[in-house]
C-alpha cells in the first residue's frame, strides 16, 4: 500500500519563508513526523540563482525559478505561499486549479472580495487550506481559550488588544512595496490588526459591528538610493501608519483594538486583556509562555493576578519541552501549525483557520476601511458560521 506523503513547495523565502522550513523540521522532530513522510521538496523564488541559493540554505531538495513550475509539478502535494501580498491570490488560485492543497501567510488577500473567490474557489476543488494565523497556535493561547470556555473568568464582557511594532517607526526608511495600496493592501491593518482581529474573534465570539480610525503618520519616504548614493526622490504612502477600532461581539462583549508599525520600543506587541464577570486574563506576546489570571474569589487581601507559566500540563508545549517555564518561541507556533497542516493533508483531519475562517478576517478589515471613511459604525457580514 502506498503511503501517502506531504511534499511541500514553498513559494517565497524571505521572512516568512525562513520561519516555515524551520518550522517543517521542527515539527518532524517535536511531533515525530517521519522525514520520509513530510518533505521539504521545492522552493520558487524571483530568480533561479535566488532560488537555489535558498533551497540549499533551507533544506529544500529543488528549485525553479518560476512558481507556476511549482505549481504545475505532479510531486508537489502542498503549496506554501510566503510570497508578498498582492501575489496571494493569483498563486492560490492556480494552485487550486492544480488540485493542490494550499497553505497561505496572511493576510489571505488584499480584500474580502477576492478571498471569498479563493475560499469558494478551494472549497468547489475540495482541496485543504491553511492560513497562517499562528499566535492562535500558542500553547498559552490554547490554554487562554479552555480557561475561558470551562468559564473560569465567567462571561467575557471586555476584550482590550494591542498590536504594536517599531518597524516602520524612523521616516528616514525608505519607500517599498509594503506602502501601496496595490501590492499591500491595508498597512498596519492588513500586517498586524489581522492576527488581532482573528484572536479577538477566536477567543470572545463573532464580531458584529464596529467603528474605526486609520491614519497615515510619516506621509512620504524617500525613495531607493542609486549607486551613487544621490536622491532619488520620495514616495508617497498610501497605506496606514496606525489603526484603531471599536468592537461589538455577538455575545454581547465589547472592545478596543489597535495596531500600529511606528510604535518605538515594541518589537511584537501583540497583547490584550480580556475581562470577564469573575476575573480577567492579561497576556503578552513578548513573553509568549506566560499568562497572567485573576480569579474573583477568595480572600481580598490576597487577592491578585495570577501569573501562570506555561509548562508539559498545557496544550501542545511538551512537545517541545518537557519542563515548565523554559518557553517557547515564534518557530515553535509556526511548527505546531505544520503538525496541523500534516494531519489535515495526510490523515484529512479537519484545518483551522482555513480560507473561510480568513475570509472572515478580510471581511472586518474592509469594515475597518469603509467605517473610516464613512465616520460611523459598520455592520459585519458573517460570513464565516462555525463561529
């Protein structure tokens, strides 16, 4: 009998293409996934020279050039898509086309239009999806959401989120491709409020309406320098600096959200507190194997958060470590989504958050957009019912 296998063609190896074939072999050996099984098999990327110099600093068996070869290659199960934005949908769609399974970086699209084309496009092939949303995949996070679900802080009432960066905080950076509309979409909402947003609705409930604010801080950037070190001039941005909204949940909660790439000092500042009617939950992704809980019970002079250190007893983290408080990190979420990718692909176990539950993200981002530009609250389609 043959065994079936998941080989991988990654598209794309900068940032994200290097956390996901770090992610590939730490999930063989954290999850005792069998080489032979899961195999890292091509890489595509701009050039052919570029390409190879990265399948051999990345462990990738081939390489080409051109990601329609990638696609196109009867030996390639899954397509990893850690390409730039604005190529997301074109590479998803031929993928689909191809009867591939495809495992995406978010944001899944530039807008909710053509997520909802790649999320039907993919559910009428029948072939799995993965997005990659991996905070979500946090064994603190895991455990964040069982203590709120066996109602440990009670009815979730308040959910305050943070996602700041310093990234794009000096002016004097220049221009690129992350700045227009075109190629990025959204700025900070599309790179960061995405993976609040999604956490948000993971962790409280669907959100219904909101009301927001964008802005746009450092206006124009100097443009690429020639080789003789003159100006070339600079460009305009056309993307947001900062955004900020409010949010209704179907549960009734409220709550505040809030990103930003020019926030100096924070490196990924993705944290929140949510507020329940018998205690609270404060977390930082900073020191992401660590949970802060207060419970409202008990004698009030000791009374006080808690501070909970991740350890082998949570979701997920013995895998990696078998003592508490050694932590994890981001590679360590990213391989915990490739175990999830491998048993979605190679055993048809069920993949979240897939197309549709990103689709949904992309939906409340161009709520965003439009409750800006209009200056009111917006109603949030639901796309999405699993929720």
């Amino acid at each position: 009998m043959t065994i079936k296998k998941m080989r991988v063609g990654l598209v794309g190896s900068g940032y994200m293409g290097k956390a996901h074939a770090i992610a590939y072999r730490n999930a063989m050996a954290a999850f005792a996934i069998p080489q032979n099984l899961l195999q890292c098999d091509m890489l595509a990327d701009a050039t052919p020279e570029l390409a190879q110099s990265k399948a051999l600093e990345l462990g990738f068996s081939r390489s080409t050039g051109d990601w329609k070869s990638l696609i196109n290659d009867p030996d390639i199960d899954v397509v990893d898509i850690c390409a730039p934005n604005f190529l997301h949908k074109e590479i998803a769609l031929a993928a689909i086309s191809a009867g591939k399974s495809v495992y995406s970086e978010k944001p899944l699209a530039l807008n909710a239009s053509d997520a909802k084309e790649m999320t039907e496009a993919a559910e009428r092939a029948g072939v799995k999806t993965l997005v990659g949303f991996n905070y979500v995949k946090n064994p603190t996070m895991q455990f964040a959401k069982q203590l709120i679900a066996r109602g440990d802080i009670g009815d979730v009432v308040h959910f305050r989120g943070v996602f700041n960066e310093d990234y794009l905080a000096d002016a004097n950076l220049p221009f690129s491709w992350r700045l227009q509309k075109q190629f990025a979409g959204t700025g900070a909402l599309n790179d960061l409020a995405s993976h609040l947003v999604q956490l948000a609705t993971h962790l409280v409930a669907p959100i219904t309406s909101l009301c927001a604010d964008l802005k746009v801080v450092h206006q124009h950037r100097p443009l690429a320098q020639n080789s003789d070190d003159s100006n070339t001039g600079v460009g305009e941005v056309e993307n947001d600096d900062q955004a900020h909204m409010m949010v209704r949940f179907a549960n009734g909660a409220q709550g505040t959200l809030e990103a930003s790439r020019i926030a100096w000092g924070r490196k990924n500042g993705l944290s929140f507190e949510i507020t329940g009617t018998k205690g609270s939950l404060v977390f930082d992704q900073e020191t992401l194997s660590e949970l802060s809980l207060y419970v409202a019970e008990g004698n009030p002079q000791t009374q006080g958060f808690k501070r909970i250190l991740i350890g082998p007893e949570h979701p997920d983290y013995q895998a990696f470590c078998v003592s508490a408080g050694h932590g994890l990190g981001f590679n360590d979420m990213k391989a915990v989504e490739i175990r999830d990718l491998f048993q979605g692909v190679v055993h048809d176990a069920p993949l979240w958050p897939d197309f549709r539950a990103a689709t949904q993200v992309n939906i409340i981002l161009d709520c965003v957009v439009e409750s800006h530009e209009k200056g009111t609250w917006v109603e949030v389609e639901q796309y999405d019912s699993r929720y």
